[in-house]
C-alpha cells in the first residue's frame, strides 16, 4: 500500500493555534457497508496515512472502529496523540445528562480516554430510525429552539471542561442559528461541518465561520454519489458531472472526484471523503499533496457554484413545516 507522509499533508488551523490536517475519512456507509467493511477501510487508511477521522455515534460502528485504533496504537503503527478523532451525539441524546452518556458510550466504543472534537450532530432533537423514507417524519420533532439548543451545549461544554474532548463542533448550522447562540457559548466551537462541495459552495456561511476563527469541514466533498434515497430529487446537480469539474479533471488527468477534493482543501475547509476501496482513498488523501489546482481553475469553480443542496434533511421536519427548506431559515431568519 502507498504511504503518504503526514507531514506532505497541508494543515488547517484552529483557533488555538492548533494545525490539523487539511483533509480527513469520513466513516458514515451504513446505509451502504457493513461496520466491518467501514472500519477495515479505516485500518488501510490509517496505514496510508490519513490522521483524521470522523466518526458519529449513528453511524453505528464506533465499536468496530475503536478495536482498529487500538490495534493500531498496539501495534506501533500511529500514536494516539498522531490522531484527530472526531465524534457526534445523535439527536436523540440531547435530554439532560444525555450528552454524557452518549460521550461515554462513544468513548467506550471507540477505546479512547478523549476524542479530538465532540459535534452536536444536528442542532435540534428530531429523531428519526436509521434508513427511514423521506416522507417518514417524527410527530414529536419541533423546530429549533435556542433554549434547548443551549441546554444541549451546556453539556457539550461540561464534557470538555471534564477532559473527555479537547475541542468542540456544531453541524448542520444556519448564519442565523449561529448568530442567536454563539453570543451565549462559554466554550466557542472550534469546527462546524456542513455540505461543501463545488455545486454546493456555502459562501456567506463559509465566510461567516471564517470570520470568527472557525474551521468549516465538508461533508459530500464530491456530492454524496452514493447517498440514501431519501434525499435524492431530481433536480439535483452532481459535482463529479459538472462540466467545469470534468474539463479541469481532463486538464489534470485525474478522475473528477480528485478535483473536488483539490478544490475543498485550496479553498480552505477540510473534506471528510469516504470509502471502502483502498485506491480511492489512497488517492484522495495524496492529491492534496500534488499537483494544485490553478488560480484560474478555482474561479472556474467559484463561480460555478449551483446552490444545490444534497442532504436536505427533510425527515427532520415538525408538523406544521412545508418545505425541507425550512430546516435552513433561507429569509435570513430562523424558521418557526
């Protein structure tokens, strides 16, 4: 298997000061693989030498995933301080002293004393059963609420107050969401994740987080070919089709995937790219270490922007609510 050094690998910086590398492995296939084919795509990647992972208690293979780290640990392959480990609470797990336990499972599960970042994973508590339909929608979900969003943070903050995650994260946030509760944070996020890739650029939220000093991760980084059903609809654009990824793809000699992920970490996030096949990773990870894209090529991709939105999240919806978009207060103002 190819090696890439960790040291070839650009880095991002916290707000501590902290680097950490510009790239990750996403671990979310549930819907796809089973836990044991996540967390053996995990070992490879360990061995070729990504260093950033990110994990979710949903995913539903933390355990599969913590017995590869620790025999990576054991076995001399990577140090755990070598690691950023990232995890998320589920929204079923926001209640009071929830938060806690769903760190102390994660931990369990994962054979960790601490993980690297702990994400609230959506920012209200609308459960809904793994692998559901998209019309499948929970009675009791409700719309955000800063009160209970704020609840759910208190916790986050105790966990790392207690040692049990060195930084914290917010996922799948508005600008208006965050402009209502990052005055009230005691322990800012050091990380939000949200959909990035060339037909979904986020811009006035990726500046946003940018302006106050926090790093944006991005999921789909190449627009989720592969994702559920349920959020697939047919006007949705796909970033490895568009024609200026696939021109600059043909100019570069590279599988347009490749382009993407050039893109997000020029740009300044950090991509989370999933899968099983040890090529594709292997690849992944070194293309951010050769060959760059060019100024031009980047504002080919800036302005190609589509403003299409893949995971829209719709079985998260209240009652009352009429459009998944109401899950992004696109008036500017927080959706009711």
């Amino acid at each position: 298997m190819a090696f890439i050094d960790p040291k070839t690998v650009p880095q991002r910086t916290l707000f501590t000061g902290e680097k950490i590398p510009c790239i990750g492995m996403g671990t979310f296939g549930s819907d796809r693989f089973t836990p044991d084919q996540v967390s053996s795509a995990v070992a490879g990647a360990i061995r070729c030498g990504y260093r950033l992972f990110d994990c979710a208690s949903v995913y539903g293979n933390e355990d599969q995933i913590g017995k590869v780290f620790a025999r990576a640990f054991e076995e001399g392959v990577v140090k755990r301080e070598e690691l950023f480990v990232t995890s998320k609470v589920w929204n079923d797990m926001h209640g009071k002293g929830d938060v806690l336990l769903s760190m102390a499972k994660t931990l369990k599960d994962l054979r960790l004393d601490y993980v690297d970042a702990y994400f609230v994973h959506w920012p209200f508590p609308n459960y809904h059963a793994p692998g559901c339909g998209s019309d499948s929608r929970n009675p009791d979900s409700k719309p955000f609420s800063v009160e209970e969003f704020m609840l759910t943070w208190r916790q986050m903050e105790r966990l790392y107050e207690m040692g049990l995650t060195r930084y914290l994260g917010m996922s799948n946030m508005t600008i208006p969401k965050l402009k209502a509760v990052l005055p009230l944070v005691k322990i800012k996020p050091a990380l939000i994740e949200m959909e990035l890739h060339p037909a979904f650029q986020q811009p006035e939220l990726f500046d946003y987080c940018e302006a106050n000093r926090i790093v944006p991760v991005g999921f789909c980084p190449i627009g989720s070919p592969s994702r559920p059903e349920r959020d697939r609809t047919p006007e949705d654009v796909a970033a490895t089709e568009m024609p200026e990824v696939v021109e600059i793809a043909r100019a570069h000699g590279v599988h347009p995937a490749i382009i993407c992920l050039k893109w997000a970490a020029q740009r300044g996030q950090i991509p989370i790219p999933f899968s099983v096949k040890e090529p594709q990773y292997v690849s992944n990870l070194k293309c951010v270490t050769e060959d760059p894209l060019t100024d031009e090529e980047m504002e080919t991709l800036r302005a190609a922007d589509k403003n299409c939105r893949l995971i829209k999240g719709q079985v998260f919806l209240w009652p009352g609510a009429t459009h998944w978009q109401d899950l992004w207060d696109l008036n500017g103002e927080i959706t009711k």
